[in-house]
C-alpha cells in the first residue's frame, strides 16, 4: 500500500519541481496578492488534468493530438507573456492576470499539463496501482510544489521591484510558449 503512494508521489514531486506549470504558477504569485486564488486556480486545474490521467490512463493523450496541445500551450503562454511586457511598457503595476487571477491560474495550468509528462506518469500508475492510492500520491506532490511555487513567487515579489518582475516574467511566458511551439 505505501509504494503505491510513496512512488507516484515522489516520482510527480521531482518531475514537476522547476516544470513550467511551476514557473507559470511562481510568476503569476508575483503579480497579485489574491494568492488563494492562484493556488485554487492551479489545484483545480491539476484536479482535472492528472485527475483524469489517472482515470482513464494512457487513453486521453490518445485523444488530442500532441501537436494540438503543445501549440495551444505555446500561444497561451506568448500570449500572456506579450501581456505582460505591454504592461510593462504602460509603466503600472496591474497586470490582465489579476482581474482573474483564478482563471488565469486555471487556463495556465490545464492547458500545460495535457500532455505533460506528469499527466502521463500519472496514467501510468493508474494501470500499476490502485487509484485511489496513485490520487494521494500525485495530488499530494502537487499540492506541495503549488504552495513552494506560490511561496517563492511571493517572496520574489518583496524583495524584485515590480517591473523587473513583470518584463521578466513576460519574456520567460513568451520562451516557454515558443519552446512549446519549437516541440510541437
């Protein structure tokens, strides 16, 4: 029984650490105090995503293409990015991710994760292990590495002036989304 925790668990826990959705949760924490709403957002996401990985298990990535998942990831993630650097330039703090920031945080992550290869272990142990041990173990991992990332973001956001956090986060949103489109 703890196998099937512990090895979903940890194996989702390093594959994750630094993934992108990690880096898109870390920089939208910096952009907004509602960080409740940033973790919601994410965990919700995450719950549907590898929720239905562990589900119906390697089937789902057989349903959308690759190709449709990495090049909508991709233009999602310019897309914020050059939302980001044209706030930039106006010279204000807000950012369009703050007026919903749950939403934001919800769009991000699903669209990153179909696909992903946490979504894919996820299915993976679903055909090895019991699923509802294989739910603790990933959500479990994932729930850590939301807080960190959230955490981090935060931490960031007191000690980085904010507009060199906003350009830095819309160029990194705008190098993901073009490796995502490179992948594709």
């Amino acid at each position: 029984m703890l196998a099937s925790i512990f090895i979903p668990f940890f194996t989702i826990l390093v594959a994750e650490l630094f993934d992108k959705s990690q880096v898109a949760i870390l920089l939208l924490s910096t952009k907004t105090h509602r960080l409740l709403h940033v973790f919601f957002g994410a965990m919700l996401a995450f719950l549907l995503v590898d929720g239905a990985a562990i589900l119906f298990g390697a089937w789902i990535a057989e349903m959308i293409p690759l190709l449709y998942i990495k090049t909508a990831s991709g233009l999602l993630f310019i897309a914020f990015g050059l939302l980001s650097l044209r706030h930039h330039k106006s010279q204000t703090k807000q950012i369009s991710v703050k007026k919903n920031v749950f939403a934001s945080s919800f769009l991000l992550i699903t669209v990153s994760e179909f696909g992903d290869k946490t979504q894919l272990a996820s299915a993976v142990f679903a055909t090895n292990y019991p699923l509802m041990y294989v739910a603790i173990g990933v959500f479990s991992a994932l729930f850590i590495l939301v807080v960190l990332a959230i955490l981090l973001g935060k931490f960031l956001a007191n000690i980085i002036k904010p507009q060199s956090l906003t350009l830095a986060s819309g160029v990194i949103f705008i190098l993901l989304g073009v490796l995502f489109l490179i992948s594709a």
